[in-house]
C-alpha cells in the first residue's frame, strides 16, 4: 500500500509535506508511510476522503486509482473547497 499511497502523491503533485497538511499529518508520518510503515485505517479514510481516491485500490491495487466525482452534498463541498480533513469532521458532526 505504501507504493500506491506514494503514486497518489505523485499524480496529484504535490510535496509530502502538501499532501501531510491536507489530510492532518507531518510529512515525516508521510515519509514513513511511503517507506513501509504501517498505516492506520484512519489515515486510509482521510486519503480516500481528501484525495477521493478508491477505497479498494488503495488497499489493494484494484479497481481504479480515484472514484468517480462525489455524489453527496458534503463529499462535493469537501472536493470542490478542497476541505482538510479536520474541517469536514467539523462540518459533519455540526
């Protein structure tokens, strides 16, 4: 999963400290992951959220890298307001 956490990364261009402060991490938590470190089941939720990314590829290379756009209302604002993960917890517990 590392690799393919890294190739998400890479396809969307941004730095691991920019991808880190999107999904509520350090780019050292990043840098870890990307080498082997295990990764949470939280952290694999907030890549799939922010980045609206499969689920099922993600963890296990099928399928399609990214899922079509988001179809419910917060999902769409989160995307288009591009919302780090600690605002859309905000917004959907509110």
């Amino acid at each position: 999963m590392n690799e393919r956490i890294k190739k998400v990364r890479k396809s969307l261009e941004l730095t691991q400290q920019e991808f880190a402060e999107r999904i509520g991490m350090k780019r050292n938590s990043i840098a870890l992951i990307e080498n082997g470190r295990n990764t949470s089941d939280q952290t694999v939720f907030a890549i799939c959220r922010e980045f609206n990314v499969n689920e099922e590829w993600l963890r296990n290379g099928k399928g399609e890298m990214f899922k079509p756009n988001p179809s419910d209302v917060l999902d769409q604002l989160a995307y288009k307001y591009k919302l780090f993960n600690f605002d859309y917890v905000m917004i959907e517990k509110f």
